[in-house]
C-alpha cells in the first residue's frame, strides 16, 4: 500500500463483450473516476477488455505492476461467459475453487434449493483473496493483491467500493479551478502554455473547446495540489481572457 | 489492410486527462462501436490514456501492432496540452511539421491574421500522413499506417470519421439477436452454456442482468455471423425460457 505522500494511482479495467459491442454503455467508469481523484488517488488509464481469458490475464499483470489499485467491474456472474474470477486467479498464479466464506453467504441469501451450479460459480474466488460485500444482491466482489474486482451492473459496483472505501490511502489530492468563456482556444493558447510553463511541473492546464448557444468557447481546467499556486495561476487566466476582450462567465473551484 | 474473409479487429484510444479526472464524459465510445460492428469491424479494445507523451507513444505501438484498425479521439487542437499528433509521429519513428495541405486549409478558413501560432500547429501533421477532411471546423485529422487520428469533440469526431469510412475494409458482419425475459440469470445459465457449447465456437453467448420494474431479468444476447445458426439459438433460448415457465418479452434481431 502506498506512503502518504507519494502519487498514488490506479487503472480501471471494464470487462465485458457488451460494452465494446455498443450494446451498453458502461457507467462506471465516469462514477469511479471522480471517486478517486477526492481520495487523492489519480485514475491514470482505463482499459475496456472482451471476456477473454488470455487478453483479461495480461491485462491485469501489466497494469497491476503499473499502478497503486487496479478496480475491475464485469464478469463475475453465474454464466459461462463470466471469466473473470478464474482469470484473475491465473494472472496471479494461484489456485480458485468455491470459498466456504462465499458460499455461506450465498446459501443465506437463497431459498432452499435454489443455489443452482450456476450461481454457486459466484463463490469461486482465487486463493488468498479477500471478500468484498455485496450489500446489493450478496455475491461477493474479492480483492487479492492491490486488484479490486467488482460486479459490472452499477448499483452492484458502488456498494461494493463503498464496502472497500476505507482501504483505499490516497496521496495529496489534485485540486481543480475551472475558468470558461466565450474565447476560442486558438486565441488563448499562448497565454496558457505561458501560464503552465511558469509553474514548471505544479500544474497542469487543459483546455476544452465547447459551444453554447451557437457561441464558441473554452474552458480551461487548471489542476493543482498547491491551492496557492492554483489561486494565482486561476486569476492569470482570467486577467488573460480580459486581455482578448472576454469575461469568464464561469469560475469555480472543485 | 486486411483481407475480405478474415476477422477485422480495432482498437480505440480516447486520449485525454479530462476524461479520466471524471470531467467530461466520454461519448465517443458509444457512438463508434456501433458504427464499426455494423461495418464487420470488430472493437475489441478502448483505452482511455492521459495526455502523456510516453504513454500515447506506448500504446499506440501496442495496439497497432496486434489490431487491423486503431482510432484515436482527442488532443489534435491548438493548446500546449494537444500533443497527440506529435506522439503518433514519435510513435511511427517519423518527423512532423507543418503540412502544407492542412495550412491551406486552416488559411482558407480563418479570416486574415487569425490563424495564431497556437492554430497553426493544428496543421501539424506527422510525415507520410493523409489528411482526413474536417466538414465541421476544418482544423484535419490524419491517418498514418493503420492508425486514425481525430478529434476528441463528437460532432468532429463523428464526421472525421465520415471521411474515412469509405477507407475501412470490414469481415464478416456479426449478426446478433436479444431475448429478453424475467428470469434470473442463475437458472438459465446453465441452459445457456449447453446453448453455445453444442455450436463449438461459432456462437457467442452474452448474458446481462437487469432490473425492470422492480423485477429482476436476463438479457440474452447472441452472435454468430450464420444467419441460420444465429436464429436457432435464439429459438433454443426462447425454449429455455419457457422449459423455466418464463414467456420472453422481447425477441429482436440486430
């Protein structure tokens, strides 16, 4: 686990032919994302994968070693097409089988008779591995080293990251200062480049061209951990969008 | 490119800190998987990557190497945070400059002594790269290899590759077909697996869990590019159903 004060960072892996398909649109991934960046834990890539086992394997090794946290949703239902448990436990070179712990919690939730084979698979969890509770629907999510894999239906996801929450250690949060106006990118860019340069590498400046009402724009998305230098280097972008003659019609914090 | 009758794989690489700081959401994702699917192209990866030299560069030359088609949405604009085309030049071991062809372009569109330094480097264009037309706002992708670099706005995004699709060579079509119905996906998993089982490798089998009006539910998604086969599943599926005591509430092709 990471020290306090260090980058801390993680990677996203989204598991599911359906996604890459069109099919459905996933929705965790812009849910997680904002999660983290508040704990201080920055999501530096996201990688959607079909539900084969060989891309699932080599995915999770190289962005294991990568990065802080791995978080994966997808693939561990009751059906045949839900790998990603046994996957899991090959990219990490252990064992799986039904866990007594899951399969209790399984056997309460279920009438008699009805925790058929197929949902019982839901109790196969890679040796060594840590329960993660579903307080949604019961099949439990696990974490085994730094990789945390969740459920993909997003009600089922968010109570399991928030089962896990508390074992997630940031590293000092980035903080953002957002200034949009009606100024075309192509205008601003020198100041801004000019603005980022100054700061050395302490911040760090996107800018994101938008219409509304017919009228071209930017916004500027400033991020920072020094809310000083986040303050300062906000107030340089809008006395630079004064300079071109426009008044920022937006400036907020967060 | 490839061949008529084999498997057409893509790539998608949506490049931009935003979209992994929970910012923006992505919405270009969704609106290609379709448009390739359609087309017998086969996404079988996306990956959302931050804006950082070394990592366009890494896994550009990852995914090129092992996809028939990759895409890129994002970071081919003005600002200093647009570094996409550069990594795709440092990427293919090419040079990049300003293309004459696309400062034609941007000259022809912007009034006189607007076209600044920032929209110049728009122009920009690694070396031995086609230019891809830009109907919206001019400012061109390009391709290079089997690589399609284009804007990360949609309304860009979705014309650039309006421009290109004429390029793209597809497979064979994967057809799909959806059965519907409430029934838990644990006591029809394991009619599901006999389902694709008895059609060897020729049927894929998806199963999605929902919840409608407050009752739970299975999708059902088949895929094959045998018509024929494809509609006998989808009839072994419905049977299935009804052997549960379940009548499907939707049976769709496509």
């Amino acid at each position: 686990m990471p020290e306090p004060e260090k980058i801390v960072t993680a990677c996203m892996l989204v598991i599911g032919n359906e996604i890459l398909s069109g099919r459905t649109r996933d929705a965790n991934l812009a849910w997680i994302a904002p999660q983290l960046n508040d704990m201080g834990i920055r999501l530096m890539e996201a990688r959607f994968i079909p539900d084969i086992d060989e891309v699932i394997v080599a995915s999770v090794n190289e962005v294991r070693a990568r990065h802080d946290y791995v978080f994966t949703s997808g693939g561990i239902g009751p059906t045949h097409d839900d790998i990603t448990a046994d996957a899991i436990a090959r990219a990490f070179g252990v064992g799986i089988d039904v866990d007594p712990r899951a399969r209790a919690i399984l056997e309460a939730h279920y009438p008699p008779g009805e925790l058929t084979e197929a949902r019982l698979r839901m109790a196969r969890i890679p040796f060594g591995a840590e329960l993660i509770d579903n307080p949604v629907s019961r099949a439990p999510g696990f974490r085994i080293g730094n990789v945390f894999v969740m459920a993909g239906v997003p009600a089922i996801l968010q109570a399991m990251f928030g089962s896990v929450r508390h074992l997630l250690v940031g590293g000092p949060r980035l903080l953002s200062h957002t200034v949009s106006g009606h100024v075309a990118e192509g205008k601003i860019a020198d100041a801004l480049r000019a603005i980022q340069d100054r700061r050395g590498g302490r911040l760090e400046v996107g800018s994101y061209p938008f219409y509304r009402g017919g009228k071209p724009g930017t916004s500027i998305v400033l991020r920072a951990t020094d809310s000083v230098l986040l303050a300062e280097a906000a107030e340089d972008v809008v006395a630079a969008m004064r300079t071109l003659g426009v008044e920022p019609f937006e400036v907020k914090s967060g």
